[in-house]
C-alpha cells in the first residue's frame, strides 16, 4: 500500500473557506467560556474563588490534553485519514458539553455547582480540543507550499475571530437586551439559555461544514506507515520531534509574547477607561476598530511574508505594532497626545488602534504559519511527520503561560495601589504610576519575543529542501515497499506451484 502523500494540488477558494470556516467554532468556544466567571458568581451566585480555582485546573489538565490528542492523531489510519475522524467525532460532544456548562441544577449548593462547573469546563475544553487540535494541524498538509499557507492560515485566522465577534454581538445585541426587571441585560438568567444554545449550534454547523468541507482532500494527505511501536520507542519518536531548534525558538517566544499579551488584555480595560478616560460606546468603537482590522490583516501578512520571507516580515510586524500600541501611552506620559478634549483626539486613537489591530493581526497569522513550517523541518531531521503533535505543544505552552500570566495584572494593581470599585474621578497619580509599570513592563516582554524570532532558521530556501527530502523519503520508503511486495507475491507463487 502507497504510504506516501502526493503533493496536494493548490487549493481551491472553496476550500480555504470552508477549512477557515471551522475556526469559527473556537473563536465562539474562547468567547463563551470567558463569561463563566460572571455567569456563575453574578447569576447562579458561586463564590468567585471557587469559580476561579475550578477554571485554572480545567486550564492545566486542558492544556496537558492537547499534546496527547496531537500525538494521536499524528499516527492515526483510517480510512477517513489522521485528522478527520476526530473532527466528526467531536462535533456532538461540543455542542453538549456547551449546552449542560451552562445548566447546572438549582439545587445542588455550592459544592455540588462547583463540581458541576469543573466537571463540564474540562468536558468542553477536552471536547473543543479533540477538534481544534487535528483541525489546526491539517493546514500543514493542506498548504505545503510556503506563501499558500500564510494565504491558509489568513483565511482561519478571519473566521476565528468573526466566531468570536458574532457570538459577542449575539449576546449583547440580542440576548442581553435590557428589560423592566433586568435593565442590565447580562444579569437575566432567563437569557443564557438562549444565548448558549444559539452558541453551541454554531460550533457544532462550523464543526461539521469544515470537515465535510476539507474531505475530499484525505486521499492526498499524509498516511504514516504501519508500524507498532514499544513505549519505550514511541516517546524516543516524539522526543526526537520536539527537540527541534526551531520548535525551542517559537516555543520560548510565544511564551514571552503570551506574558505581554496576559498583561494587555488584563488591563486593557484599565487603560482605556482610567488613562484615556472613554466611556462605554468610546471602548466599544475601539474593539470595533480591531474588528474591522482582521481581513486587512489577514491580506497584509501573506503579502509581507512574500515580500521579505515570514521570519523578517514577523519581527518588523511585531516591532512596529508595538510602537502604535505602546506609543499613544508614552506620549501622553509626555503631554504630546491630543488631550480628551481635543477633536482630533478619539479619531487619531481610532486610527492609531485600527493600524495597530492590521499589524497585530497579520503577525499572528505569519507566526502560526512559521509554527506550522517546522513540520516539514522536523520530519526531515527525524522521518517523523508530527504536525498535530507540534502545533499542540505550542499551544500547550499559550495556554499554560495564559493562565499562569492571568495573575500579573492583578498583582500589578495591587503594586500602584489601584483601588477598588474605582470611579472615573481614581487619583491621576495612581493612573499614571500604573502606566509607568505596565509600559516597560509589557515592552521588555515582548521585545525579548520580538528578538528571539531572530534565532528561527526556516525561510523559504530551506522549506522547499525539506519538502524535497521529505518526499524524496516517502518515494524511497514507497519503492522498498513495493519491491518487498512484489518478492512476496513472488515466493508465494513459487510455494503454490
């Protein structure tokens, strides 16, 4: 049998849609699970630590899973391929895990609800990633060539955060409308129902559209050989995968820019509401500037990956969204900013934020493709193609970095002193210190991930030698076993005559 994966023809417009499609299920997972905290401590009455504690371990185990599934699905045969029998086996399990997280029984008291909470939060991560995982790394196998995949990963990139967007709009558009007894909208348990259900059967069409979608590309993708390994080997295999230099370089900057981003988003909502002094439809019009920045983003990574190749194209990306995220701060710091009550104030922080949300953007998209290249660098080095296993340690270590950074922000506040249930009128002293720790702060972190990128070696040159190895491999690996196949078809007619 041909083990061997033929070099997929150039993909379709249909394909990268419908493939891209399927990251709209994370993007609603990732919105959806972030509200937990307030829907079991504000509407079902959970002591917030309890509800802290029980989703900081469903993180930890989660992010353990991810490696396990990925490894699995590397090695996986099926007629249905490696990855696309897990993404059927997914879509149901999603949807009801979703469903029953955000049911749980009245009378069941706090320590009954913390269970219920924890053990349907780690039942909906571990089912998400029995999805996501094979799902994110069939774009190696689908996009070999090193420009169509950044166009690839753009197109996922796009739909992960529209999920994301229409789940969040959903809720406060539709769900969360205010009412007589319920003028705050979010309080109403009367609206979860609905609002999660609309959720979960987003997740379970997205699921589903992108598998079915991508099916008809099994019969050119990777089939590993039949072999049984002992233990013993089968950790030998996956220690020689994940000692890959370029795999240490993106692992240890995408730790260090997941300590940066931890901190922006844990204060962002400080900073716009305390420093920049905006109000609710300001803060909103700043999100939907980010919003609209994502196609643009999606278009602009593939073009300056193709320009100056991804590792160049990543670090000026990155650099250059730092200073328009970080520059507004330090000027203000400086009195060189519009003042609040200057007309030119909230458009130049809009247009500031909308370039910054197109570079930000783009230099995600770059990086997942740089993660994914050293797929093809490792299988060359190793003969082992581990795709699944690659991505998901890279995501294992976003995670546990995520949750682990999920605590700076507070310890930060506590540092300058930042008081509780502040009002608009918090002492400028107090907001300003706060600034002069978050900047260098923030700036260290990520400029130390900025430059560690320098130390990647993949670019275009050298991913067209491995594809070429790698193939040269697989042919070779094809030819011995059709010469094994023929001399035993041979003998066994010799026997019969």
């Amino acid at each position: 049998m041909d083990n061997t994966a033929k070099a997929p023809e150039r993909l379709t417009l249909r394909t990268k849609l419908l493939y891209g499609a399927g990251s709209i299920a994370f993007g609603v997972h990732i919105w959806v699970l972030s509200l937990l905290l307030f829907f079991y401590n504000q509407v079902v009455g959970l002591d917030a630590k309890l509800v802290s504690l029980a989703l900081a371990v469903t993180l930890v185990v989660d992010a353990a899973w991810d490696p396990i599934v990925g490894h699995f699905s590397d090695r996986l045969r099926t007629p249905w391929g490696r990855r696309h029998p897990l993404m059927y086996l997914a879509a149901v399990p999603v949807a009801l895990t979703m469903l029953a997280l955000w049911r749980p029984p009245t009378d069941l008291g706090d320590a009954g609800t913390t269970v219920w909470l924890f053990a349907f939060a780690l039942a909906a991560r571990l089912a998400i990633s029995l999805y996501e995982v094979p799902s994110q790394a069939l774009s190696p196998e689908l996009a070999p060539d090193y420009h169509e995949r950044t166009a690839l990963l753009g197109y996922r990139w796009v739909f992960f955060i529209l999920g994301g967007a229409v789940a969040t709009m959903s809720g406060y558009f539709i769900f969360f409308r205010p009412t007589p007894q319920y003028p705050q909208g979010q309080l109403n348990p009367a609206a979860w129902g609905p609002m999660t259900l609309t959720a979960a059967a987003l997740m379970f069409v997205s699921i589903l559209v992108s598998a079915f979608g991508t099916h008809d590309r099994i019969k050119g993708l990777h089939r590993p050989p039949e072999r049984k390994l002992p233990v013993a080997a089968m950790l030998r295999d996956v220690i020689a995968t994940l000692t890959n230099w370029n795999l240490a370089v993106a692992l240890t900057a995408s730790l260090l820019g997941g300590v940066g981003y931890a901190l922006y988003l844990g204060l962002a909502l400080y900073i716009d509401t305390f420093f920049w002094g905006l109000s609710a439809n300001g803060v909103g019009l700043l999100q939907l500037a980010n919003l609209l920045a994502v196609l643009p983003g999606a278009f602009v990574a593939t073009a300056l990956s193709r320009r100056f190749g991804k590792k160049h194209a990543c670090i000026g990306i990155f650099l250059a969204s730092m200073v328009l995220l970080q520059g507004p701060l330090l000027l203000r710091l400086l009195g060189a900013f519009p003042g609040n009550s200057d007309a030119a104030f909230l458009p130049t922080l809009l247009a500031l934020r909308f370039l910054w949300g197109i570079l930000n953007n783009a230099g995600y998209v770059v990086v997942t493709s740089m993660v994914a290249d050293i797929t093809e660098d490792a299988q060359a080095k190793t003969g082992n193609r581990a795709e699944g296993l690659l991505m998901a340690t890279n995501s294992f270590i976003l995670k546990v970095t995520s949750g682990v950074a999920a605590l700076l922000p507070g310890l930060i506040l506590a540092f300058v002193h930042f008081p509780a249930k502040a009002t608009a009128t918090v002492s400028p002293e107090v907001v300003r210190h706060l600034i002069w720790v978050y900047l260098p702060a923030t700036t260290a972190v990520s400029l130390a991930s900025i430059l560690t990128w320098t130390f990647y070696r993949i670019d275009q040159k050298t991913h067209e030698a491995n594809l070429a190895a790698v193939r040269g491999a697989q042919s070779a690996a094809a030819q011995s076993e059709a010469v094994a196949e023929a001399t035993g078809e041979a003998a066994a007619i010799r026997i019969a005559g």
